[in-house]
C-alpha cells in the first residue's frame, strides 16, 4: 500500500499551495510588475519624447533648407543682376569715353585743318610777295633793256606759271 501513499492527492496541500501561488503573486505584482510597468511607461514616453523632438527638428531643417535654398536662389539672381548692371555700366562708361574720344580727334583734326589753311594762306601770302618782288625786280631790268609790253607780259606770265608749277 505504499504506492498508494505516493499517489495520493492531498486537498490541504493543494489549497496551501494554491494559497502560496496565489500570495506570491500579489506579492510580485504589488513590488514587481507594478515598478516595472511604471519603468516602462516611463521609458516609453522618454522614447515617445525623444521621437517627436528628432521629428520636430527634422521638420525645422527641412524648413531651413527651404529658406536657405530660396535666400541662395535669391541671392544668385541678385548677384546676376548686379553683374548686368555693372555690365551695363560698363558699356555706358565705354560708349562716353569713346565719344570723348571722337570729339577730341575731331578738334584735332579741325585744328590740324585750319592750320594747314592758315599755312596754305600764309604761303600764298608769301608767294604773292616774292612775285611782286621779283616782279619789281623783273621790272627794273626790263627798263635797264627796252622790250616792249607784249615782251613784258609774256615773261610776268611765264615767270608767274613757273611759280604756281614748283610750289604745288
């Protein structure tokens, strides 16, 4: 009979036992679960937190992009429209100076033309004088020999032609 001893099914130890199952888990869900589930939610919200601020702040980068983009976009047309204006300028300042330029070649050019004409008139004013000098002199030989008028018109003529001929 003493394996029957062996298999017997004892109720006080069963209930006991149920008892002590049951007690032992108050026990570890009162000063177990509870701090640890608390320690999770925690932990939880930290990560939830944490999340949301790297979001946060991904969203604020992109944002900061986008202005930096369109200041650069920005920029990039205000700089290429100072290079036009500056451009601009440039060729304004060019077309002056080249107008200044052509304004003072032409004084120059009228200077050097109305000095050649005072020098041309200059010289004929010479040429008239030597003619009439040598015409003085021509005169006073002719009258040291006699020729007649025809002959005397004929030399001044001659003499006059051969002037015009060397001084062109």
């Amino acid at each position: 009979m003493q394996t029957l001893d062996v298999i017997s099914v004892n109720i006080w130890q069963i209930l006991i036992s149920l008892i002590n199952l049951v007690l032992l888990f108050l026990i570890i869900k009162r000063f177990l679960f509870k701090p640890v589930k608390k320690i999770m939610e925690k932990r939880e919200n930290e990560i939830n937190d944490r999340y949301n601020l790297a979001k946060e702040a991904e969203d604020t980068a992109l944002e900061s992009k986008k202005e930096w983009e369109e200041k650069l976009s920005g920029a990039s047309k205000a700089a290429d429209d100072i290079l036009k204006n500056a451009t601009e300028q440039a060729k304004y300042r060019g077309d002056i100076l080249v107008l200044e330029a052509k304004e003072k070649a032409d004084g120059i050019i009228r200077m050097a033309k109305n000095e050649a004409e005072l020098e041309r008139k200059k010289a004929a004013d010479g040429i008239k004088r030597e003619i009439v000098d040598v015409s003085g002199k021509l005169a006073e030989k002719m009258l040291e020999r006699e020729i007649n008028t025809e002959d005397h018109r004929a030399l001044i003529d001659s003499f006059i032609e051969e002037i015009g001929d060397n001084n062109d």
